[in-house]
C-alpha cells in the first residue's frame, strides 16, 4: 500500500512539475506547494558537537534556500526553546537572560510560527510574558492559556498599540506565481506537563477536535503543531484521520510514524536535523499529497551571515561569564565517547551513563565520603550529550552549579534521605547515589545494610543540603541527624563547583 502511495505521489509530482512549467501560458492551475521547515526542542543559539551540529544560523539559511524554490515556505518550531538553557542561569543588563538570546536569534532567523512546549513555563510568569513580547513569529495556541488574577484569557504580546491575541488555530491564505490561492490551517497543542501557576490547560486531544472541526471545511489543508508524547501524537492522527500531518515535539531522538494517512514527524533536538514537509494541495481533486525528508544540519549547511552575527554576540556574553567564575568553554574535555543520556524524563527516574559518570567524579573529588547523593533536577541539559564534549557542554548540562558539601549524619537521616529520593522518582528530587541497594526495604550501602546508629560521610549539592528540594526539607543543617559539617570548599579546589569536579574527572579519563 505504501508502494502505491509512492507511486502515485510521483505522478502527483510530475503531473504537477509539468503543469508549473507552462504557468506562463496556463493563469491558476489550481495546484499549489507549501513547504514547512521543522525544528523542535532547540536549547542551544550556536552550533553544538564542536560547531560541527545544529546552529540558529543554520536554520536560518535552510529556510532562505527553500524560500528562494518557493515563496510558500514556513519556518516552524514545535515547542521547547525558552529554556532549559545556561543561558538562563546567566546576567545581561543586571538580569538574568532567560530565553532572550533564544528569541533574539529566532526573531533574526526569521521563524514563522511557534507554539509552546513545556519548558516554556519554566521561566517566571513575568520573564516568559518579556520573551513573549520580544517575539517577532507568530504563536497558535488551542490548548494552553494564560491564567490571571482576571481569569484564564489567551497569552498574548504587549504591544504599544495593544495586545496581539495568541489564536487558538490560524488560517494561512497562500498564493502561488500563476495565481492559484489556497488556506492552510494551523493549531498547536501542548503536553499539560508543566503545572506552573500561570498556566491554564484544556485537554489536548479535545482541543484539537474542536479545532479540527473549525478548520477543515474552511481550509484546503490542516496541520497540526503539537509538542506532546509520540504516544499521544498516534492517537491524534487515530482520532482525526483527516488531518493533513502532525508536526511535533518532545522527544528529543526524531521520530517518524504513518497512521493511516497522516505522517508524524519531529526532528533531532538543538537542529541537529529539520524537516522539510512538502503538502502539494490539489484545488481541482481537493487531495493533498505529503512528502517529508529528513535534512541533517552540519558542516554541509553555511551559517546564515546575518543570524551568525546575533549568535556570536550573545555567546560573547556567555563566554564572558564563564570566564569570569574559571571556565574554558571551549575547551574539549572528552574526544570521543558514546552518546551520554542526559534527558530529563530518565535522570528523574533512572540511572544512565550520564548519571554514573557524574557519580564517578564526585566520588574521586571527595574519596573520604562514604556515599555520593545529586538530584537528578540538577542536570538541565534534556538531550544527549555527543562527543566531542566541551566544558561548555559541562556547564549546559550542570547550570545552577553549586559547591560539593561534605557532612556526617546518621544512618537514620541517610535512610529517610534515600527512601524520599526513590519516592520522588519522575522529579527532579529523584536522588542518584553511590554503592547503594535497596533490597526487601533495606538500604545497603557497600555490600553492609546501613546502620541507624552508625555516622556516615555524605558528599552532596550545596542545593541538596539546602533543604529546597521536593520533599526533602528536612535535609539541611539543622537537622539533629546532622553530627558535623565540614568546612567549605573554595576554588581553586575543584569541590567548590561541581562542574568544576566533573570537568576534571573527564580530563583525567
């Protein structure tokens, strides 16, 4: 069956490359092209794995080449780039950047349209409504809304000369060189994963419906822009079968599935990839033909000069605040190595080969403690980690930093500290730790069952120890389970920073 959609695809194609030939003799043939360039889950302005992947100002120049073969191309971004970035961590203006560079560099792009992932809300209400404002591109939001003091309105840009609305679906009129005018139809939808207090969800399945339902008597062609599971992407196309594509985000991995006659597609994270999704809209048949392609953004793509420009100014800024605290951010520490799994879903819930290396370094920068504890909240980088790996990717992967604290408690407090950090499993208090196992209820730390009586040196996060994170309040130092605190790491010593730490176990390796 796919065979024949191919073939007549091809048909479809060539039928139409022909007709397209004579427009000059033939006004409104009645077909016309639209080509959509996607991205997804984009956390990183400047090129990555060494400046051999990814890049803003590559993007920027695979939609310049596609808009010169075709006036109707539309740059997309399937949610999940306000954060989780360093960036966000990091000063501009006496404020702390969240995002801005990220728009910026979009806005120089030129996008198109965007929607809202989850980690758009992980910035404040007030920091996510500037970056709003920033934005040059238009948002579509069907399923997520603004909550205020007044009710639950749609976001929307402040503007001098009033308010942009965010629509809940877009209509598109496009035209074509012999005159052939079609609509395309947009809505976008986001996961309600982030429950920040700003924030109001519908359900994303009802929603679309509703918007389904709006568009597709008006429009010759539908897509949807979502940022959800791929799970939940295949029961959309199940449930609406006449959608034109689904154009997602999420996953980081790139994923491709065929239910019935839609096709799903979200590229690699940070741009290592895009793709490029041709809908040729047939007014006379009223059919739609879809071909997708995966295009690889790499050494092969020159930088868009223009965008390349903002980049570089704002990764001099980073670069200038990674200097000033003692790093080299361009550094490479580690040549070659497999991918190292540093997604939020998993280091929340599991160990991988990312969280076992950071187990590792802690351990060699504090050999008297008898077992490591970090939070998996602590490693913000939400993607996979490819060799060659610089101290940049280090400080992206480890944003907030903090100190290596070193404290005795009592194997009571250890085990109440590692039976809430099991509990917290799916957040970022899920706790990864050394030497342990948990065996019919009991903790054994080193192959022995850890003694409530005994004390034990624990090496942690400042932030751990801070009594801040979920359900762990009671780690901090006033707790009577805390016999001794050990004197403050300063640099140069490398537990003064556990990036800092970790850095120099991969240099070592």
């Amino acid at each position: 069956m796919k065979y024949l959609y191919f073939v007549l695809g091809v048909l479809f194609f060539s039928s139409c490359a022909t007709t397209k030939k004579n427009s000059s003799q033939t006004k409104d043939d009645g077909i016309l092209e639209v080509v959509l360039v996607q991205v997804n889950d984009v956390y990183e302005i400047a090129a990555i794995e060494n400046g051999k992947t990814g890049g803003v100002a590559r993007i920027a120049a695979l939609k310049k080449k596609y808009l010169q073969q075709n006036p109707n191309t539309l740059l997309l971004m399937a949610g999940d780039f306000f954060s989780p970035s360093v960036y966000n961590s990091l000063q501009y203006e006496g404020k702390r950047i969240r995002g801005k560079q990220m728009v910026a560099a979009m806005n120089a792009a030129g996008f198109d349209w965007a929607i809202f992932g989850n980690h758009e809300f992980d910035i404040s209400e007030k920091e996510a409504q500037e970056r709003i404002d920033e934005s040059a591109f238009s948002w579509v939001a069907s399923n997520t809304f603004h909550k205020t003091a007044g009710g639950v309105l749609p976001f929307a840009k402040q503007k001098k000369n009033g308010a942009v609305i965010f629509p809940e679906k877009a209509i598109i009129t496009l035209k074509d060189a012999d005159g052939t005018v079609a609509k395309l139809g947009l809505f976008g939808i986001t996961l309600p994963f982030n429950k920040a207090d700003y924030v109001s969800y519908t359900d994303p399945l009802e929603a679309s419906k509703k918007m389904y339902a709006v568009l597709k008597d008006s429009c010759d062609a539908v897509v949807a822009i979502t940022h959800q599971a791929i799970a939940d992407d295949i029961v959309l196309a199940k449930e609406i079968p006449g959608l034109t594509a689904i154009v997602g985000g999420h996953e980081h991995d790139m994923r491709r599935e065929e239910v019935g006659q839609v096709t799903i597609t979200k590229a690699h994270s940070n741009a290592k990839s895009a793709y490029i999704i041709r809908v040729l809209i047939n007014k006379k048949t009223k059919k739609t033909v879809v071909t997708d392609s995966l295009y690889y953004i790499n050494e092969t793509v020159a930088p868009d000069s223009a965008t390349q420009v903002v980049v570089d100014y704002w990764t001099g800024i980073a670069n200038a605040n990674y200097a000033s605290i003692g790093f080299n951010a361009k550094e490479v520490i580690m040549a070659s190595g497999p991918a190292l799994d540093g997604r939020d879903d998993v280091v929340r819930s599991e160990e991988t080969n990312f969280t076992q290396l950071l187990v590792k370094a802690l351990e060699k920068a504090s050999p008297a403690a008898d077992i490591i504890l970090f939070n998996g909240g602590s490693m913000r980088l939400d993607d996979f980690l490819q060799a060659p790996i610089t101290q940049y990717d280090i400080i992206r992967t480890l944003p907030f930093g903090g100190a290596i604290k070193e404290v005795a408690i009592k194997g009571s407090l250890l085990i109440q500290v590692l039976n809430v950090g099991l509990k917290n499993k799916g957040t970022g208090g899920f706790l990864h730790s050394s030497n342990t196992k948990l065996v019919n209820g009991v903790w054994f730390l080193k192959g022995m069952p850890i003694d409530e009586n005994a004390i034990y040196r624990v090496a942690l996060t400042d932030f751990l120890f801070s009594g801040k994170e979920a359900n762990l309040g009671f780690l901090q130092p006033a707790n009577p389970g805390v016999i001794k605190i050990y004197d403050d790491f300063k640099s140069p010593d490398i537990r003064s920073d556990i990036r800092l730490a970790f850095i120099s176990y991969l240099k070592s390796l």
